[in-house]
C-alpha cells in the first residue's frame, strides 16, 4: 500500500477497510434512513406522496450528475482533499434538511446533498486499487462491500426509532452527526493514495474532455458500468418502494421495515462474504456466472410466486435476499475490470461507473417505482426486466473483450 503522508496517521488494512465502508455508508444511509417518515413529512409540509418522492429522485440525479466529477478531482487534486471537502459540505446539506419548513427548501437540500454524499464511493474505490492488486483488491473490495452492507439493514430502523420517538428532523440530525464524526476520523486516519508524485491528470477543460470522451466511446467501459447498475437497481427498485411495500402491501408499520432490509442486506454481506472467498480460487468471470444463476433463479421464483400467491412475510422477502447474494457476487470483481480498463484514469473511470449506477437508480426512484410500486407483481417483472438488462449487457461485454 502507498505510504500515508505526515498529515495522516499511519493505518492498517482492516482501518482502512471500515473507513472506507463507512465513507460508502453515507448514501445509504442517506437515501433509507428517512424512507420511513415519508408519510409524516408528506403531513408536515403539505406535500402528496408523490411529491415527497421527488425529495429522493433530487437527490439521486444530482448525485449522478456530481459523480461524473468526484474521481476526476481526486485524479487531479488527491483523494483525501475531495472526501475531506465533501463530507464537510454533507454536513452542512444535512442540517439544512432538517431546518427545511417548507417543500421547495427540503427539495433544494437533497438536490445539494446529492452533490456531496457520491464522493466516498467513488473516491473509495479509487483508494482501493491505488493501495492494491490483483486477489487483494477483491478481497478488500468484498471486505468493504460487507460492513457497507450493514448501513442499508439499520439505517431503516434507525430512521423508524428516530421518527418514533423525536420526529423526522431527528433523521437529518442524525446524518448531520454521522457525517462530522466521519470527517474526523478521515482526516485523523485516511491516507493519500494518490500522491503529487503519480502521475496526477491536469484539470483543465480541455484535457477532461478528451479523458471522459476516451472513456465514455470504449464500448467495455460502458458496458461493465451498465452492468453494475441494472443489477443494483434491481434491487433497488424494492428500497425506493419500500413505502409501498411495508405499508400498502404487508400492511405493516414504521418500525417494521426491518422485514424488508434486513433479508435483503443480509445477503449482500453473505455474497460479498463469498466473492472474498472465491477471489484467487476462481476466476473473475466464473464468479459472475454464478452471481448471474442466483440473481435469475431469484427473479424467477419472484415473479412466480406473486402471480400465485398474494404478498406475505416471509415469502415476499426471501426472493430479495437471494438476488442480493448474486448481486454481491459479481459487484466486486465487476467493478475491478472497470478499474483496470485504464490504470491511469482509475478516478475518473469509478465517476463513470458510479454516474451510470446514480442514473439508473434515479430513473428506479423517480420513474420506475411510481409505476411499479401497486402491485408485488409488477415489482417482481421490474426487477426480472432489470436483471435481463444487466445480463445482456454482461453477455455482449464478453464478445466484446474476446474480439
């Protein structure tokens, strides 16, 4: 691993394991831990469901929009100036969300979060392959990809204990605090990875340009980012309509999203957990062709059983499960052949895989969701309609990269 500068205390593997983790957290935490006060800040602000929807699909597109920019700065400037400035201002978007007394200034304050909360992710991943190669960049990646798994599972049940018991500004608080506590400890511990010694790219128009048309006109590149974002946002498309789903078709409460997310998650950790074990015992792409053969038989079984059966624990949510192992599975070792495309341009390449997973989870929340949301039926064709994206998109990557 690089050596950390002065301004940095000297860090092991497993620190710079959770910070990362903790970094990538923040979105997350960001975008769950409020869904369960939806219907109580519709009720505070005066706004239909459909417009506090907004206040997710604000923030996501302008995170998409942010992330085409976090890894070309830290490329330019270094990777800790860009998530030590980020945070900073995260903290600031989140005491403004919890200040908002209107509609148009809680939309305006996701809007700007949305800005700030992409740069751990993206810069992470950056760190991750300036720091390792080969087995132990999939081994730390899945490492990561674990303890970020935790945040989805709690960050609900965090949210419905906060709107419980202080309301829903109480959540904002709460980010504002995660978000300060986490700057310190960055700037306490993260190291540079990306020193003024490497071969840092000139920021300048014209230089950005020629790199982001480079990258954007290779067909793999494009691609292997496609194929990480339909298979997230199969997911995803549950953790938007989680609303929908707790409360209209489970009929459950606020403090019962748990029954959603934490099957869900519990199998992103299990198939992170697996993609580390596998990693240097089998190679890179058989790991995605299993991933892909869990995802399918889950999305399958999915669709089945909703048109059969009506919504009911636990049979809702074990489809979910089992499609996030297959997810887990083939995100790390996906998203190391994205870095390694071009070596040089690592931060720029994350941005672009990250713009092509903040998109297409934008279009879920805003779009797909709303349409999708009524029935468990249409949920589940959503997430097979997904998945069939993802897949194609991974088969004509590899008829690509065989040429």
């Amino acid at each position: 691993m690089s050596a950390p500068p002065r301004h940095a205390a000297p860090i092991t593997a497993p620190v710079l394991a959770g910070i990362l983790a903790a970094l990538a957290m923040i979105g997350p935490f960001t975008i769950d831990t409020y869904l369960p006060s939806f219907p109580f800040i519709s009720a505070d602000l005066h706004a239909t469901p459909a417009q506090i929807q907004q206040t997710l699909s604000f923030y996501l597109f302008t995170m998409a929009l942010m992330t085409l920019f976090h890894g070309t700065l830290s490329d330019s400037f270094g990777r800790r100036p860009v998530i030590l400035t980020a945070l900073s201002l995260y903290v600031v978007t989140a005491v403004g969300c919890a200040m908002a007394d209107t509609l148009p200034q809680l939309l305006f304050w996701r809007a700007v979060q949305g800005l700030t909360a992409g740069a751990g992710m993206i810069v992470g991943r950056a760190i991750i392959r300036d720091s390792f190669a080969g087995h132990d960049a999939q081994r730390l990646m899945s490492v990561v990809t674990m303890i970020f798994g935790i945040a989805p599972a709690i960050a609900p049940v965090i949210g419905g204990w906060l709107q419980g018991a202080f309301g829903w500004r109480a959540i904002f608080w709460f980010l504002a605090t995660y978000g300060a506590v986490l700057f310190l400890a960055s700037a306490r511990w993260l190291p540079e990875t990306h020193p003024v010694s490497a071969a840092r790219q000139p920021f300048h128009a014209g230089p950005l340009l020629r790199n982001y048309l480079q990258l954007g006109s290779d067909r793999r590149l494009v691609l292997l980012c496609l194929v990480v974002a339909f298979n997230f946002s199969g997911f995803f498309l549950y953790i938007v309509s989680a609303p929908a789903v707790i409360y209209d078709l489970l009929h459950l409460t606020a403090t019962d999203f748990a029954w959603l997310f934490v099957p869900g998650i519990g199998g992103v950790m299990f198939g992170a957990f697996l993609s580390g074990r596998l990693a240097g015992r089998v190679s890179p792409r058989r790991t995605v062709l299993i991933g892909y053969m869990t995802m399918t038989c889950a999305a399958a079984g999915n669709i089945l059983y909703c048109m059969l059966l009506p919504p009911a624990l636990p049979w809702t949510v074990l489809p979910v499960m089992m499609y996030t192992i297959g997810m887990a599975l083939t995100m790390p070792s996906v998203s190391l052949m994205t870095l390694d495309l071009f070596p040089q341009l690592r931060g720029m390449t994350s941005s672009l895989q990250g713009f092509a997973h903040s998109l297409t989870a934008g279009i879920a929340a805003g779009v797909i969701s709303p349409l999708l949301s009524h029935s468990a039926l249409t949920l589940a064709l959503g997430m097979g309609g997904l998945l069939l994206l993802g897949g194609a998109s991974w088969v004509l990557y590899l008829r690509i990269a065989e040429e």
